[in-house]
C-alpha cells in the first residue's frame, strides 16, 4: 500500500499555524514528551485535592474563620482618661485639679453571643459551599472525561475510514493501471479520503481541546493534557448512578439560611444597648509648695442609651428580608432540582434504549461488512458509488454507537449530580484525601 501524507505541505503549515493562533495551550514542539494516561476516578481525585477551583473555594472559609476569630475576641476596649487643671488666686500660692477615669462598655442582652454565632454559621455555610463546589467539580471532571472519551472513539473510527479509503484508493490505481477501472474511480476515492483527512484533522481538534480542559480541571499541565484510560462501554460509569442522597448544593443552602437567622438574631440584639461602665477620681486644689493636698473624689456610675429612636430598625429588616429571600431560594432550587432528577431519568432510559438498539444492529458487524466491501470492489461486484454509500452507512453507525455510549454517561453523570449520589460520592472522596492530607 502506497504511503499517503496527512497533508501537502503548504496545507500542513498553515493548518499548524492556525492550530498554534487558535490553540496555543496545547501547540507544542516537534517531538513533544508522550501524554500520560488517567482514569476516571483519579482525575476527579485530582480535581478534588489539587485542583484550581477547589482552592478558591477554600479561601471564602478562611475568610469566614477568620471573622470567627475576631467575633470570639471580647467587643469593647475599656477607655482611659486622664486629665488636669490649674487654679489660681489662692493666697498661698496656685494649685493644680487632677482626674483619672475608666469606662468600660458591655455587650448586654446576649449581642456578643449572637455574634459569636452569626460567624460560627458563616464558616458553616462556608464549608458547605466548597463540598457543593467540589460536587459541582465532581460533575464537570467527569463530563469532561467522558467528552475525551468521546473524541478519543471518534478519532478511532476516523483513523479506521483513512485506513480503508487508503486501501480503496490503491485499489482504484492498479484497477486503472490493469485497465479495469476509470480515472473517475480514482478521483472519487480521492475525495473521499480528502474528506477523511479533513474529519480526523477536526476530531484531533475536539480531542485536544477535551484533554486540555481535563487538565485545567484537574490542575494539570495543559501544554501536554492526559489522555483518558478505558474505552466507552455500556458500563462506563454505572457505577455513579446510586441511591439518591442529599444535594451539595441544597445543603450550602440550607446552611447559609442558618447563618442569616443567626444573622438576624444579632441585628435583633443590637435594639438593645450596651451600657458603660464608669470609674474615676479627681482632685481638687492640690498645692504645688508643701501645702495641705485638696480632696480626693472619687465615683462610680453606669451609662445606658436609651432606645428611644434608633432600634437598629433598618439591620433587622434587613436581615429578615435575607433570610426570606435565600429560603425562597431554597423553594426554587429544590424545585429545579426534582426537575432535573425527573429529565435526567428520561434522558438516561432513552440514551440506554439508543444504545441497547445500536449495539444489537451495529457492534460485531461492521468489521465484516467493510472486508466483504472492499473485496466486492476488488473483485468489480460492486462500483464506487455503491461501495461509497455502504462504507459510509457501516462507520456512520460505528460513529453513532460512540456517540449513544458517550450520551449514556454523560446521562448517568448529570442523573448522580441531580439525585445527589455524586453529593454523597464527592463526600466520601473529600474524607478519603482529608485522612490522606490531600496528597496527590
């Protein structure tokens, strides 16, 4: 069989170029360093312990610690004053005043409490959203892998075309050459393997463009993405479709409910003031020159505002209209939520369906049938036209079974996420990288 370039030479330079403008992460050297091979349940472990996103995540609750910290620290500083005053026209000569006093205010009515409390439930709600953010990355490292493996199946059924066209293509030359066949034979077999170069050089795109937003997921090197172990089967994450459990993302908001009623109790505290604590002394006609000292007085007292006008009225209303806003929020979440179990069990039964109906017409057959083609027209049983047509139908379905595999699992993906499976299965995964410090 005569080797056949990818590309002429201009084509292959312009079609580097453009690759290198379009997809500069992934335009690499000549002899780049061979990708290496991940699986599914590691990369979303990656994803979990060393991943980007998850990182941001991580900084809102030290933020929210952090607010615990100074929250835990007693609100009010005591004052000291000090002061003095001279007097003059005394017959003996002048004398000085002096005073000290110190205040110190107190959080009353449970406020330094409430405060206490409001922050302990951010840091709460906090931790809820990154094991929420973690499901959502859960979801997408999986999508994403599955995409790979999509790309991956369908380069594999293109590579398999270029392959058989090739042969055909030769076959046409020594037709034509032992005078049994046309230069039409010829040019139309080249353009079918045209065509095919063109599909894997678009599929080759899809493939990469995949791979690389794996390994942004996963914090890998996106200059020379993985490639994704395993091929797409029946089974290919039947696994992940497990009993329901609670959503990530309900209980983050569930949580951040409870930090605006702890919220809302604070505002509610602040009505009430705090009342201060006074103690002073103070002197009274202090002779500079050995004279008799004046009198020492000295006092105690308590300040208390009075809420007259300001009850904190604006805070608490406030407060209240956050906490009604996010508990309504709650209400549709979980509604939307229900929907996208009830779709995600419609669409997976579908996808299987498809699946089921392509692997019994498709899977076992094809490879048979694209010989019996190729010896047909070999043989002039069959022209061109006729084994062009067949061709096609035989890896148009070959592409179609990849395609139902890969709906199946993105089906049983967006059905664990919508149940909580995933929820449950991310929480189990989080404990497991939390015991083995998150290495990777």
């Amino acid at each position: 069989m005569r080797s056949r370039p990818f590309f002429g030479a201009g084509r292959r330079r312009r079609t580097l170029l453009a690759a290198a403008l379009l997809f500069p992460s992934f335009a690499v050297a000549a002899d780049p360093e061979p990708s290496a091979s991940i699986g599914i349940d590691e990369a979303v472990h990656l994803a979990l312990t060393a991943g980007p996103d998850v990182a941001v995540a991580q900084q809102t609750v030290a933020v929210q610690r952090a607010a615990l910290s100074g929250a835990e620290v007693f609100p009010a500083n005591p004052s000291l004053s000090i002061g003095a005053g001279g007097r003059y026209g005394f017959a003996d000569g002048p004398g000085v005043d002096g005073e000290i006093s110190v205040s110190q205010a107190l959080p009353l009515f449970g406020r330094w409490g409430a405060g206490v409390d409001a922050a302990a439930a951010g840091v709460t709600a906090a931790e809820a959203e990154v094991w929420a953010e973690r499901t959502r990355l859960a979801s997408a490292v999986a999508l994403a892998f599955v995409a790979a493996q999509r790309a991956a199946g369908q380069l594999a059924v293109a590579e398999r075309r270029i392959t058989l066209v090739e042969k055909l293509v030769d076959t046409a030359h020594r037709r034509l050459n032992a005078g049994d066949g046309t230069i039409l034979d010829v040019n139309l077999w080249e353009a079918e393997l045209g065509q095919a170069e063109a599909q894997r050089a678009r599929l080759m795109v899809m493939d990469a463009t995949a791979r690389t937003r794996l390994a942004l997921l996963c914090g890998l090197d996106p200059s020379n993405p993985p490639t994704v172990s395993g091929d797409l089967d029946e089974d290919t994450l039947s696994g992940w479709v497990a009993e329901p459990a609670e959503r990530s993302d309900l209980a983050a908001r569930a949580k951040r409910i409870e930090q605006a009623e702890r919220v809302t109790d604070h505002e509610e505290r602040k009505a009430w003031p705090d009342a201060t604590l006074n103690a002073g002394a103070q002197t009274e006609g202090a002779w500079w020159r050995n004279g008799p000292a004046g009198d020492v007085v000295g006092g105690a007292g308590v300040t208390v505002p009075l809420p007259v006008f300001d009850r904190n009225q604006a805070g608490v209303l406030r407060a209240r209209a956050n906490t009604e806003a996010l508990q309504a929020e709650l209400a549709r979440a979980q509604l939307v939520a229900d929907a996208e179990v009830a779709v995600a069990q419609a669409q997976l039964a579908a996808f299987e369906d498809a699946a089921d109906t392509l692997k019994t017409r498709v899977k076992g057959k094809q490879h048979a049938t694209l010989e019996l083609l190729e010896k047909a027209f070999t043989a002039g049983k069959l022209g061109v036209a006729d084994v062009l047509l067949r061709q096609r139908f035989v890896l148009d379905a070959e592409a179609s079974y990849v395609d139902a595999l890969a709906d199946v699992a993105a089906a049983r993906v967006r059905l664990a996420f919508a149940s909580g499976a995933l929820s449950h299965r991310t929480a189990t995964l989080m404990a497991s990288a939390d015991r083995t410090g998150g290495s990777r």
